[in-house]
C-alpha cells in the first residue's frame, strides 16, 4: 500500500450494535405488548387479539405465497375449517377452548396438504383460480343441507367465552389477549426455525428457480405439498382463535372478501417476511376503520386508495421498507466510520 | 327432453354474458399478462355513465358509442396513471393495486347512484323468439351476436394488423419489442383502453337482464375468470367458448346433478379437473420455457 | 305559636321542598345519555352484497335530524353514530363493541341481518345493553324471558309465510306450489313458515329452487320451476332478484298465481323494473304504506314523508321502500324515548319499548298497530293481504295476526 492511502475495507466491520438489534427489537416489542391490556380498555385488547389472530394467519399465507411463489386466493377457506373445528368441537362436544387449537391446526394440516397435492400441476392464474374456486365455495359447504346438522347452516353457532384459569385477576378480554399472544409467539418462533433453515431456503430455492431445484436434490412435489399444509395449519389454528375472540361462526364470516383481505394483508405487510404478516395484520385490522372515519360516503373507495398509495411508496411491502431503510442507515453508518478511519 | 333443452339454451344465455367479460379479461391478459381484477368494475362504472346519458335524454347508440369511447380513453389513462408507476413492482404488487381499483369503482358507484337497481335498456326488439316451445328474448341473442362481433373484431385486429401484432409482440417480450421501435407504454396503454371498452360492451349488454347495481359485476366475474381459464387465457375464441361450457355447465349441474346449492363448487371442482388435464385451458398455447 | 311547633312546621316544610325538588329533579342516565343529548348506535351493512338496505340508516339518520330541528326529545338532541358492517358477523361484533365501550352509546338501534344480529345476541344481553328493533325477521327476536334486552320490529318471515299457506288452503286446496327462495337464513326461514303453515299438505310443494346473491340471474331457477308444472309460485326473493324472477316467468309464459315476500314488494324498486304489467295479480302483504302507491296520494302521513325526504334526505330514492321503513322504525324509536321522560336508563328503555299500545307510525297501513308488553317483544304483529292489480295495491281480506 501507498503511504497516505486509506485502507479500504471491503465489508463494514460487524460491530457489537449493529447486531443485537434483531434480538432486542421482538424482545422489546413482547415486553410492550404485554403491558398493553392493562393500559388500554377491553374494546381495544379485542382489537389487538383480532390483530395477533390476522398475524398468524398471514405468516401461514405468508410460508405459501411469499416463501414458496405459490400464490392462494383462498386461504379463508382454511381460517373457516379452522373456525368451525373449534366451534364446533366446543359447542357439541364440549371441548375445551384451549384443545381445540391445536386439533384445528391439525385438521388444516391435512386439508392443506390434502389440497397441494392436486395444486401441484397448476402454477399461477391457474393456481390461482383453483384456490378462488376454493375460497368461492366454502360458504356454500358450510350452508348445504347435507352438513346443517354439524355446522348450523346459515344460522351458524354461538360460542360461550372462556374465563380466565386458575382465578387470574384478568378479565375475559385480557385473558384471551394473552392466550391468542402465547400461541402467535410460539407460531411465530416455529416459523422463524423453519423459514432460516434448510426447509427455507428449499422452498425459496422452489420458488425462484423451480427445476435447478429438482436438479439440486430438493424434492419439490413434497416440499410444495408441506408448504400448503403448514400454510393452512396456521391459517387454520388463526381461524380457530379467531372464532373463540369473536364468539361467533357463520357462513357469512368467511366469504371470498376474507380471502382477498388475506392476500392484500401479506403484499402490504413485505412478502417472505417474518415480520411483514404483524404489520399486514395491523393494516387490515385498522385502514377500514380509519378509511371510515375519513369519508362515510364511500369508506371503501377510501381504502382502495390507501391500497393503491401503499403500492407506490412501498412496493417491497411495509417490511420490505424497513429493511431498505436500515440497510440505508447501515450504509451510511459504514461509510461515515469509513471516513472517520 | 323440453326441460333439458330448456336449461341448455337458459344456460347458453347467461354463457353469453359470461363470454363477453371473458373476453375482455383475455384482453388484458394478451396485453399485460396480469389478470385484471378490477375489469369488472371498471364495466359497471361505464354502464352507469351510459345510464346517466340514455337518462339525460341521449338516444340509445349514440350513448352506447360515446360510453366506448369514454371507457377506451379511462383505460387508457388508469394504465397510464396508476399501473405505469407500479409495472416494474412484483407481481402481486400489482394485484393489490388492481384490487384496489375494485374497491374504489365499487364504492364510487355506490356512492354517486345509490344501491337501488336501476332498468338498463335494451337495444333489440321486445318480442321474444320462439323455437318450438323454446323461449329466447331477442336481447339475449343480440347480445351474443355482439360478443361474437366483438371476437371476430379482436381477432381480425391481431392476426391482421400492424398494431395487433405489435401489441403481441410487447405482451411476449417487452424489451425486444423496444428494441425494433415499439412504443411499448403506447401499447400497454392501447391494450387496457381496449380492454375497458370491451368490458363497456359487455356491461351494457349484460345490464338489461340482471338490471344495473354496483355489484352487479361480482358475481359474474367469478365465472368469467373461470370461463377464461378453462378456454386458455390467451385464447380469445376459447375465452367465449369457455363462457358458453361454464353457462351451461353450471344450469346441468344445478337441474340435474347437485342441486342449487352446490352447482357453483361443483362447477369450479370441474373446471380445475380440466385444468389438471389440460393446464393451459382447452384452447391455450401451451408455453415452454428454456431452462 | 310556640318555638317548637315552628320548628317543626319548619322541618316537615323543609322536608316536604327538598323532596319535592328530589322528585322533579328525578333524571337517570345510563351511558350515552344526559340532559343535552342522547347517543343512539346503529349497524348497517353500508357496503357488500346487501348494501342496498344502507338507505335505511340514512332514512332513519335524517328523521333523528328533523327532530333535533325540531327541538329534540324532551330537549335531548339525538346523536345519531351509524357504522358499517359490511355484512360480516366478526365485523358486527367489533362495531358493537365499539358502540359500546367506546362511544359509549345508550342503545343499539335497528342492526340488520340475521346472522350480524345473532352474532351481538349474547353480547348485548351480557353487557345489558337494548338491542332494539332489529332489522330482521327472524322469529327468535322474540324471546323477552331469555334475551330481555333484545327485540324485533318488522312482521315475522315465519308468520308471513303461515299467511300466505293459510290462504292457499282457503283458495285453492289443490294447488301445486314451486318455490324460490334465497340461499340464506332469511330464505329458510320463510320456507320454514310455509312449509309449517301447509301442515300436513306440505306436499302440496312439487318443486323448490334456491339461489346465491352471487348469481347473476335466476333464470335457469325459474325454467326448473316451470318445468315442474306448478300453478301457485311463493317466491322469496330480495328485491333485485325479485324483479328477474317476476320477469322472467312471465316471459316465458309461466302464469302461477304469484305470492311475493313482502320485503321485495316496493312498486318502485321491483314491480316498475319488472314490468308493471308482468306484475299484475301479484299477492304480497304489507304493513307500511306504498310511495308509489296511488291510493296514499293525499294521504297526509305520506305527504309528509315526501316533504321529509325533499327537506333531509334529497339524495334519497323515493321509490325505495327501504325509505319508508326507515322513516317509520326511526318514528317507533322516537316514541320510546319520549315515553322514558327523563328516566333515561337502559332499564328504562327496554321497559317502555315494552309498553307501546296501539302505537302507530304515520306511514303505516291503516288497521296496523305496534303493541308490546312484557311477554311480547314483536312489535308488528298484523299484516294485511294485498294484491297488485297493475297500478296500486288492493287490499282484500281482513287484517290477519294482532
């Protein structure tokens, strides 16, 4: 090297700071979150369980569409199984709350894995309107005359709300705040364990470049079908948390709306992104609500351009946002230690 | 045998309506190879804007006309407006942005000509046809003589036009087109006024059976992105044939298979057998790419 | 007198004031309620697939406007908080809440939807809460021992439907009946009604069609019927596909006698886009009086409608009876909360909406009156048989139900 010249550093030096981040921002946010039904009233720790229910069922749509490109239009079909498993394991059977959970988890395992197979042969449009046809019709099922006897057809089925165990002095809403917030969190950090490891990076790996895939050893028809299985799991365990919070199942609840709700949800929230399904949630959750209170005329019209606005500034998502944004600020971080040294 | 006749030709009737959204999804499809969703909005916001001229006093065609006209120059500048700026985004970027065209045209023609189904007229005789015992009103088999019109138009544009051709060539490849001298924005632009003129067309002829309302368009997009589909997306000729398959299909199956209940699940069950037999829809091009 | 008589004179006169002005000043509110104003929730689906009935809330919105102009109710002006559900259960039980514990309303007034309502049933009744005149038939708004704060206004579905059986039985005891009905609560619930009402000739029904509010049209429905040989058609159809039924049927030559559920049977949103003279022979019933209706033009209750709406609600449809209604469930309200004076509790309320006696909204026909007790929570019980003769209305028959 020449006297007087800078040494050139080729990547920034990993320093202390500029890792814990990752680690203190979620830790940060579940200590906050924690904290909040007892500053808030009970109408809004509903509203914040409604949030966490939407965030699990993005993350599942989130592993099918965002992770692994195939995209689904009806993944409110497996939200609805998910509802009425809980609704209806609690109302005829007398199951408790908290079991039905995971046996709605279950069961959507299996219809979604069920469904991927034939999916399989379909890519795009194509796929796309297998799952429309999907999401179309199951308010039709669960009105037919052959299942009224399990679903209450039209008339759907009251959930009585769970207390709190053990005499907490919680009240219902704040119980079933925390609960729905146990379940994301774990939800969540199975998710982070499978998306960073080699389970990830196949179905990434499937997603982009389909038949080097194959060519590398990762057997796609397989790791497809597991995606629309663990993709429903946690659509379905959303569907059965959401049911228990509202109290409520009926046809009418999970129409195709809830679907495209869904998939507008992800895009928003950063697709293949962890953190995209909290802020996809927090969006579909409270733009119709705000979107109201700007205009009563035509609220939605409101939101459509809310949508659209969000599309422009934010292509990548909110997520994707941020992660330009920080790794701007890195950068600049970088080159300003660059100079300094 | 008279009740079965019956439900083919009511069937064939509503596949008419279905076939004419149809082909206004392809359009879009040829041009951008994106699915619109908000096509069907964008033809019911135009057929209330015919309205409100056959309503000021305006005779039937000259509205009719003008509203085409109208349609073409707001598809044109929706691409130009609002899709140009997000082209370059992913995907589903897109979709959002189309979905949220469709809230916005739904909720804007709520808003400005209320809920209340409003009478289309219709341009052809009242007197009904009769075959046999055979009932067909006259507007019904005008409006599909309209649709098939249109398709000959479309396919006659893009087989022997220099702008059809040009128009394909941007939807293949777009940045081969611009290197032989094709505008493409032109083009995009071209091909979505296009599209919304089309979806005029069927908005207006679809309005006189099932009255006009903002969601008059919901239901029947569903079929036509069906129909489309199972005729092969890039297909014009499949996309109208695959509007008359689902129209009637869906009748047999309600007569005489599944019941009311179930026919449109049903319906959709058999579309995606087709599809996994033939991916690409019975008249699609099947399309192979180089690893 | 002496000091001590005095004092006591003094004492009980004392006494005898301050509990005099205890008594005047004898106001209770609940929340939502105080001396200026009174907060009143509503849950409408503004948008989705039944947001033609939005209309009903705007209707209702600038009737509570006239009023307030007008000096208010025993000086409280009416705020009015109207939200949209969309349609969707999960979406009702947010907006309740909010009403609720947010706005803090005194009531929810006027929900519609059987499944929206279903969805708030327990809720309401928990939080104590009147769920008052909901925009539903359904039967089970009817309940006062188990839900003691919820109750229905609108006629019945199930005892409209019985109507139109009984009258089948009494003219033509040998028809064949084919039905259309929407695939939904409100649609089983009329098939239910008739199909009880019929008793054991229910298999006088030779054929029954249901459809989606997706479909486009109901065509191939009504060749399904026809293709049954039926003569008595009962349909049961939201306005929009009311008027394709109606229409359709008579294009293809299919003359049933025709028997309309009475919410489709505005002559200006269904008849007029059917056709009027597809239309005639129709049997309906009604309760509300007919805008279009020639036999009400001067009519003073539907004179004043029309300058109500020409005053507070222009941009509304004067053919759609969803404006009437409005205008007449608005009405109901108004003379419950000018019977609780100024006891403006919840309690209150429910107790006089419990206590109407032959109360009866300008707009409504003539023999109809609103009556609630204790033990009975359906405000309209009467309804009265019309049958449309190309023009107007006719009524026949008496007056059936209370």
């Amino acid at each position: 090297m020449k006297p007087g010249s800078k040494p050139v550093a080729l990547t920034p030096p990993a320093s202390a700071w500029s890792r814990q981040p990752r680690m203190l921002i979620p830790a940060a946010l579940l200590l906050a979150s924690c904290a909040l039904p007892f500053v808030m009233n009970n109408y809004h720790t509903f509203q914040l369980t409604l949030v966490l229910v939407y965030a699990i069922a993005l993350l599942g749509l989130n592993i099918l569409t965002g992770y692994n490109g195939q995209i689904s239009l009806g993944h409110g079909a497996f939200y609805a199984i998910g509802a009425y498993v809980a609704a209806i394991l609690m109302d005829k059977f007398g199951v408790p709350y908290w079991l039905t959970v995971p046996v709605a988890g279950v069961v959507c395992l299996a219809a979604g894995f069920l469904f991927g197979l034939p999916a399989l042969r379909l890519e795009g449009v194509y796929l796309a309107l297998a799952t429309f046809a999907l999401g179309v019709s199951m308010p039709q099922l669960l009105k037919s005359r052959h299942l009224e006897s399990w679903t209450g057809g039209v008339q759907g089925i009251v959930i009585a709300k769970p207390d709190p165990p053990f005499g907490l002095p919680l009240n219902q809403d704040q119980w079933l705040y925390f609960f729905t917030l146990a379940v994301a969190v774990a939800m969540f950090v199975l998710g982070w364990n499978l998306l960073r490891g080699r389970v990830g990076r196949s179905l990434i790996a499937i997603r982009d470049q389909p038949i080097a895939a194959e060519a590398m050893g990762v057997h796609n028809a397989l790791y497809k079908s597991l995606a629309f299985g663990v993709s429903a799991m946690y659509t379905g365990v959303a569907g059965a948390l959401g049911a228990i919070a509202v109290q409520f199942v009926a046809p009418d609840s999970f129409t195709i709306f809830l679907s495209i709700t869904l998939l507008v949800g992800i895009v928003i929230g950063g697709l293949a992104s962890i953190s995209g399904a909290v802020y996809g949630a927090i969006f579909i959750q409270f733009v119709p609500n705000i979107a109201d209170q700007i205009s009563k005329a035509a609220p939605w019209a409101i939101y459509g351009v809310f949508l659209i606005g969000f599309m422009y500034l934010m292509p990548a998502g909110v997520a994707g946002a941020i992660r330009l944004a920080w790794a701007r600020i890195r950068r600049m971080a970088a080159d300003t230690r660059q100079d300094s040294g | 045998m008279d009740a079965f006749l019956n439900q083919v030709f009511a069937g064939l009737a509503t596949g008419g309506i279905y076939a004419s959204v149809a082909l206004a999804l392809v359009m879009i499809y040829q041009t951008t190879h994106l699915v619109n969703f908000a096509q069907g909005e964008i033809a019911m916001f135009s057929t209330y804007l015919a309205w409100t001229l056959i309503d000021a006093g305006m005779p039937y065609w000259i509205a009719f006309f003008l509203t085409v006209g109208i349609a073409f120059v707001l598809g044109a500048l929706i691409e130009r407006i609002i899709v140009r700026p997000v082209e370059q985004a992913p995907v589903l970027s897109v979709v959002v942005v189309f979905i949220g065209l469709l809230v916005i045209f739904n909720s804007l023609a709520g808003w400005m000509f209320t809920y209340t189904i409003k009478v289309f007229p219709s341009p052809f005789p009242k007197e009904p046809v009769h075959v046999g015992t055979h009932f067909f009103s006259s507007h019904e088999l005008g409006a599909v003589g309209v649709t098939l019109v249109l398709l000959a138009l479309l396919y006659a544009f893009f087989r022997f036009t220099p702008l059809g051709l040009a128009m394909r060539a941007v939807a293949q490849n777009a940045e081969s087109s611009r290197l032989v001298g094709i505008r493409v924005g032109r083009m995009l632009a071209l091909g979505w006024g296009l599209a919304a003129a089309i979806g005029a067309v069927a908005g207006m002829m679809v309005a006189p059976t099932v009255y006009l309302d903002p969601n008059m368009m919901s239901g029947i997009l569903l079929y036509a992105f069906a129909a489309a589909l199972v005729g092969g997306i890039d297909s014009p000729g499949g996309a109208v044939l695959g509007g008359f398959l689902v129209g009637v299909l869906e009748n047999l199956l309600g007569a005489y298979v599944i019941g009311n209940e179930l026919k449109l699940s049903f319906a959709l069950v058999l579309i995606i057998v087709v599809l996994l037999v033939r991916p690409s829809g019975l008249f699609g091009k099947i399309h192979v790419t180089r690893v | 007198m002496s000091t001590r008589s005095l004092f006591i004179s003094a004492t009980v006169i004392a006494g005898l004031v301050l509990g005099a002005t205890t008594a005047l000043a004898q106001k209770k509110y609940d929340p939502g309620a105080s001396d200026t104003e009174i907060k009143i929730g509503n849950i409408l689906p503004y948008s989705g697939p039944a947001s033609a009935y939005g209309t009903i809330g705007k209707a209702a919105g600038a009737y509570f406007k006239k009023i307030n102009d007008e000096g208010g109710i025993n000086g409280r002006k009416i705020n009015f908080i109207s939200v949209d559900d969309g349609y969707s259960p999960p979406k009702t039980v947010e907006m309740a809440r909010r009403l609720v514990e947010q706005d803090q309303v005194l009531l929810i007034f006027n929900s519609l939807g059987t499944p929206s309502n279903s969805a708030i049933h327990k809720y309401m009744n928990a939080k104590k809460v009147p769920q008052l005149f909901v925009a539903t038939g359904a039967n089970k708004w009817n309940d006062p021992k188990n839900f003691p704060w919820t109750m229905g206004w609108q006629p019945n579905y199930e005892t409209e439907a019985a109507i139109y059986a009984k009258h089948i039985l009494q003219t033509k005891p040998d028809a064949k009946i084919a039905i259309l009905y929407q695939n939904d609560d409100y649609g089983k619930d009329y098939l239910k009604g008739f199909e009880d009402g019929l008793g054991a000739k229910a298999g006088m029904i030779v054929a029954k069609a249901s459809y989606e509010t997706s479909d486009p049209t109901v065509d191939a429905q009504i060749a399904q019927l026809q293709g049954s040989g039926a003569n008595v058609f009962f349909n049961v159809t939201t306005p929009k596909f009311a008027a394709m039924a109606i229409r359709r049927a008579y294009d293809i030559g299919w003359k049933p006698v025709q028997y309309l559920n009475n919410i489709s049977a505005s002559i200006g949103s269904v008849l007029v886009p059917a056709g009027l003279e597809k239309s005639v022979g129709l049997i309906s019933t009604q309760y509300l009086k007919d805008s279009l209706d020639s036999a009400w033009a001067n009519d003073k209750g539907m004179k004043d409608w029309y300058a109500f709406m020409a005053k507070y609600y222009p941009d509304g449809n004067l053919k759609d009876a969803s404006n009437v209604y409005g205008y007449a469930v608005a009405q109901t309200l108004v003379q419950v909360l000018k019977q609780c004076g100024d006891n403006l509790t919840r309690e209150n309320v429910m107790k006089q909406a419990a206590n109407l006696r032959d109360f009866q909204p300008d707009v409504m026909l003539p023999g109809i009156k609103i009556n609630t007790s204790p033990t009975n929570f359906a405000p309209i019980q009467a309804e009265q048989l019309v049958r449309f003769d190309g023009k107007q209305y006719i009524r026949f028959g008496e007056v059936v139900g209370k």
